[in-house]
C-alpha cells in the first residue's frame, strides 16, 4: 500500500469516528443507571402526591328488627358517613415536604448523572492513553527494525560481529512483543469503556477530545454538596410536618329510623394525643437536617482543598510538560545523530538503544503527563458543578 492510499484511508476512517461528545449523548441515553435514578423522581413526585392525599370516607348501614312486649316486630335501620379532615395548617406544610421530596430526588439524580459523565470522561482518557501508548509501541518497532537493519547491513561488511545483530534483532524482537500486549491493554480500556457506557456495538471513536475548564459556575454547588443541602431540606420539612401531633378530625353524620322515632346525629371526633405526640418523630428529622447541614459544611471543606490542589497540580503539570517537551526534542536531535554515527560506525549500538529507550520514555511521560493534566480538568469540572443539570 502507497503512503497516499495509506493517508486517505486514515483521512476516510477518521471522519467516521464518533466524536465523544456524540459517544456522551449516546451513553447518556442507553445507560440504565440513568433510567433508574429518573425513576426515583418519579417515585419521589408520586410520595409527595401520596402526602397530600386526603382519605377515604366511611359509610356504615345497619339494619334492626324490634320486638315489643305485645309480640309484634318491627324494623329500623340506620345511615352513617365518616370523612376525615385534615386540621388547618398542615397542607402547606405536607406540600413543602412534598416539594422537598422532588427536590432531594432530583438532586441525587443529577448528581448520579454528574458522577456518570465524569466517570465516563475518565474511562475514555484511560482508553485514549492506551491508545498512544499503541502507537507509540508502533513506533518503537519501527525505530528497533531500523536499528536492526542497519546493524544487519554493518554485519555484512564485516564491521560488528554477529553478537551485535543478535542484540538488535532480540530488541526489535521485545519491542514486538511490548506492542502485543499494549494492544491488549487497549482492547481491555475499549471494552471497559463501552460497558462502563452501557453500548454493546463497537464503533470507531475519536480520540483527539480535549476537556476544557469551565470557570462559569465558580459560586455553584458541587453535585455532592448539592444532594447533601436538598437531603437537610428534605428532614427539616419532615420535621415541620411532624410538629402536628394531630393531623385529622373526623366528621361524621347520621341518621336511624326506629319505629316510633328519627333521630339525626352530626359531629367530630377529636383524637387525644396522650401517648403517641410524634416527638421521636420530630426528634429524628431535627437530628438527620442537623447531620446532614454538619455533613454539608464538611464537604464544602474538602471540595475547597480538593479544588487548590487540583490547581496546584495543573500548574505543575503545564510546566513538567513544558520540561518534558524541552527534553524530548534534544533526545530526538541526539537520537538521529546517533543513527548516522551508528552507520559510519562512530556510535555502538548500546548507546544507540539507550538514547533510543530515552526517547521512547519521555514520550510515555509526556502522554502520561498530558492524561493528568486532562482528567484534573474533569475532576475540576465536577467540583465547580459543571456536570450538573
């Protein structure tokens, strides 16, 4: 195959690969964790309609047969109807509770979608680096057979010894098998990303995304700190709730008809709240809001601290790559002098495979370099809230 067929082959591959943003919005959509955790506001709005539902009233007919002293016999019967009633001033509070409920549910939701995109952000870098870790592989078996060819050509002209073409040839031999098993590696990341994504097709990816930090959100809530608020809301409105020991009163008519008179009966009946007054109730809520604000406070702490030294590594990062890239392009000037002197034979082969393993390394700490820097920016993002709806 000629390089231009080989080029536009790549060109023609590459414009089929799904970019990560498309990969995203599919995983989005297939993965059943999300369809769970969207559920749970369903099932959150449906306790919240359950709170305010009022309850059914009870109807109770009776019939009766009276039998005089004379001996005759005569019917009666009798008509009631309950409906319970729920006192003043606890539908505003069963409603905030109600909202609260959706609240915490849609907050633990969007945190479960926040964690998934930064969790599959890091899966696709992990895929990525074992990507470039591939082709860098290639390339070593490229630049260990030029080596060993030459070595093979300097053989023949009688200028090393046989000893020195078996050195180059086991180098290219290792550099093969090094890139076998960094194939492996890279199908192993690729399979774990699609069933991290819950995408059971293969497809072509690319792998050129670069995360940016979004600072737009600096005043938001990290999706963590944002459950744990929604949470103490949510056991504070239960608290308010329960501070009713008495929640109904129940009014009832009636009416019985007795042979010789009609009586009609309307009233309510009040609970007594002597034993049952809900302050273990009252109690737990005001314990679990207190907990949760407690637990609050102390995230927003570690998100803070997390956050500067997120900061701090991506400075030293930028300037280790910086370094690193300094390094790297004397190493490569060496390294083709080093070929050429190796030719003439004014370099041997040892310090040629040394400059040559040089190389290949800063290159891995340059890729390596390059993934952190990209996934403190992703942990940066789900810090500032970014990933939240």
């Amino acid at each position: 195959m000629n390089r231009s067929l080989f080029l536009f082959l790549l060109i023609t591959i590459s414009s089929y690969a799904q970019s990560f943003e498309g990969f995203l919005q599919k995983a989005l959509i297939n993965t059943p964790l999300l369809k769970a955790s969207t559920l749970q506001i369903e099932q959150a709005q449906s306790e919240g309609e359950l709170q305010l539902r009022y309850k059914n009233p009870n109807v109770t007919l009776e019939s009766s047969s009276f039998e005089s002293s004379l001996g005759t016999t005569d019917s009666g019967h009798r008509f009631s109807i309950t409906q319970p009633l729920r006192l003043w001033g606890i539908s505003s509070d069963k409603k905030r509770y109600a909202k609260a409920l959706l609240k915490s549910a849609k907050a633990k939701n969007s945190r479960t979608k926040a964690q998934f995109i930064r969790d599959i952000s890091l899966d696709y870098l992990g895929y990525v680096k074992s990507k470039k870790f591939l082709a860098l592989g290639e390339e070593e078996i490229k630049l260990a057979k030029k080596i060993y060819d030459i070595s093979t050509e300097r053989y023949k002209v009688g200028t090393i010894s046989k000893g020195k073409v078996l050195q180059a040839k086991v180098d290219y031999d290792v550099a093969q098998s090094s890139y076998n098993n960094l194939s492996l590696i890279e199908y192993e990341k690729y399979s774990f990303l699609l069933k991290s994504a819950g995408i059971s097709q293969e497809i072509a990816l690319d792998c050129e995304h670069q995360f940016k930090l979004k600072m737009e959100k600096l005043e938001a809530l990290s999706p963590d700190q944002m459950l744990l608020e929604s949470q103490s809301e949510e056991a504070q409105a239960l608290a308010e709730v329960n501070e009713h020991s008495i929640e109904w009163v129940k009014l009832f008519g009636e009416y019985e008809r007795e042979p010789e008179q009609n009586i009609m009966r309307v009233g309510l009946s009040f609970p007594i709240a002597l034993f049952n007054t809900k302050s273990q109730e009252r109690r737990i809520a005001k314990l679990e809001s207190q907990k949760n604000k407690l637990l609050t406070d102390v995230k927003k702490v570690q998100d803070s601290i997390e956050q500067r030294r997120l900061i701090q590594e991506s400075q030293r990062l930028a300037q280790l790559k910086k370094h690193s890239l300094e390094i790297l392009k004397t190493e490569q000037e060496l390294l083709l002098m080093y070929q050429e002197g190796y030719k003439i034979a004014n370099i041997d082969l040892l310090e040629l495979q040394t400059i040559k393993n040089r190389v290949i390394e800063s290159k891995e700490r340059l890729i390596t370099i390059q993934t952190r820097l990209q996934s403190n920016i992703i942990n940066q993002n789900y810090l500032l809230g970014n990933y939240n709806e």
